[in-house]
C-alpha cells in the first residue's frame, strides 16, 4: 500500500498522510469495467411496445384468386380501392407491424454483484493511474497529485465560490475549463427531447459524508459528487472509460477501509 500526502483548501500539502486502501491495489479490468457500466445503463432503458391489436381492428379478407388483383386483405364491402385498408398481412399499407417492439421484453442485462464489485474497486485502482488518468482526456498537469486527497473541511462547503476556489487552488482549473468550454449541442432529435446539451465530465468528488457540498458544486460543469458508500462503476467509469480524475476526501479514504467497502 501506499502513503499519499494530504492537502488543504489552499492545495498546500498538509502534515498529514493516508495510506491507500487495498481497493487501490486491484488489477485493472477494463472488460469487467465495461459490463458493469453497460448493466447500469440497461437499467434506465424504457419499455416500449405497440398495441397487440393495432392494425388488426378491421373486417379486412383476402379476395383470393380469380379476381386480377393481389391476395392481399382488403376491406369487406370496399372493392378494389381497399387494399390501402389491408388487415393481417404485414408490408401493406394501413396493415400490422410485421415484428414490432413488445414492452414484455427484458432490456435489463444483469451482472453478478461480485463481479460488480470488482469492477468498482478495479476503477477506484484505475483512477489512482495518472496514465489513466490523461488518457481519458483530464488535464492534469498542475494536479499535485495522483490520487488527490483533500482535507474534510471540502465537504463543508455551502458556496458554488468556495468550491470553485477550492477546485482552482488544488489544480483542477484546467480541467473545469475543459469541460465548461466542451458543452455543445446534441445532434439529432436527442436536442428535442429534454437533453439538448453535451456535458464532458470533469472532476468526481467522493467524500464520507455530505456537510453541504453537494448543493455548492451541483452547479459547476462536469462536476460529479457522491459519498463514497454510493461509488458505482458508471461514475467512476463514465461512458465505460476508466480513469476518470477523482477528488477524494480523508473521511471517504477511512471510510473505504475501515467498512471495507466494495470487497
């Protein structure tokens, strides 16, 4: 295990260290990783289907031979201009779906939870990777370092202010600047639909217990926050890339090994 320094609000070092977690020293699965993201993503998916009877609810009957027209269903009653009416038979106009969505289909993909379990702790390790790290787009250069822990006076802070100053003095203005200057407009009918903008994720920010920051860094782009206890492998692996740029507090580190977390 390994001894990181911890630093203040001002990103000065503190006297303080704090040995690393076992969590950190898994093996990186990046495959593992990826199944777990993907199994959380399945989970929002929406049901959709059609009605059973949609395209049914006729008195449609096919002529037959002998009439010089097709055989497909046509409107009792309605002569040859029915066809346009068609009942059962798929690929004709006003007709059924030939194999149409059912809401009964199961689009949750399932994982087993200690599968689940090791593609957490094998993207906390991937987090502490510096390579990982830039590979995934995060600029880190004036990061002290790789893994940041910060002292817990960060998760007291009420301000959107404070934390951005906090953030700054610790490095990560860089990084804010990259996902603030990367929103963009979706393209295609996504814009339309209650998810207009693109947001490239920033900093996550795992703490012990929420005393406020929350509501001071919901505000700042690509920023994420959640207490350690909540860590999954979507946040920690958005969009199933690994090495996502973590700010961790000593409470979320002690709380790490002392509940053993994730094992």
């Amino acid at each position: 295990m390994v001894n990181v320094k911890t630093y203040s609000l001002k990103g000065k070092a503190t006297k303080e260290s704090v040995k690393l977690p076992a969590q950190f020293d898994t093996p990186y699965r990046p495959d593992v990783i990826k199944r777990a993201v993907l199994a959380l993503q399945s989970r929002r998916y929406q049901p959709q289907g059609v009605d059973e009877l949609a395209g049914k609810r006729n008195t449609a009957q096919s002529w037959q031979t002998g009439h010089g027209r097709s055989r497909v269903p046509r409107i009792k009653g309605s002569g040859t201009g029915a066809a346009n009416k068609a009942g059962f038979a798929p690929g004709t106009v006003g007709g059924r779906v030939a194999h149409p969505p059912e809401s009964r289909k199961v689009l949750i993909e399932r994982i087993n939870s200690k599968e689940n379990r090791l593609a957490i702790r094998s993207a906390i390790a991937a987090s502490a990777n510096p390579q990982h790290v830039k590979s995934r787009g995060h600029k880190i250069d004036n990061v002290p370092e790789i893994p940041l822990v910060v002292d817990d006076k960060l998760e007291s802070l009420t301000t959107t202010k404070d934390a951005f100053e906090a953030l700054v003095f610790l490095g990560l203005s860089d990084d804010l600047d990259r996902a603030r200057d990367g929103r963009s407009i979706r393209a295609g009918k996504g814009k339309m639909r209650g998810r207009k903008m693109k947001t490239p994720k920033s900093a996550l920010i795992v703490v012990g217990a929420d005393l406020g920051i929350a509501k001071a860094v919901r505000n700042l782009p690509g920023v994420d926050i959640v207490e350690v206890h909540g860590l999954n492998a979507e946040l920690l692996a958005p969009g199933t890339h690994s090495g996502r740029l973590v700010v961790w507090t000593k409470s979320a580190i002690d709380r790490l090994e002392k509940e053993n977390l994730f094992a």
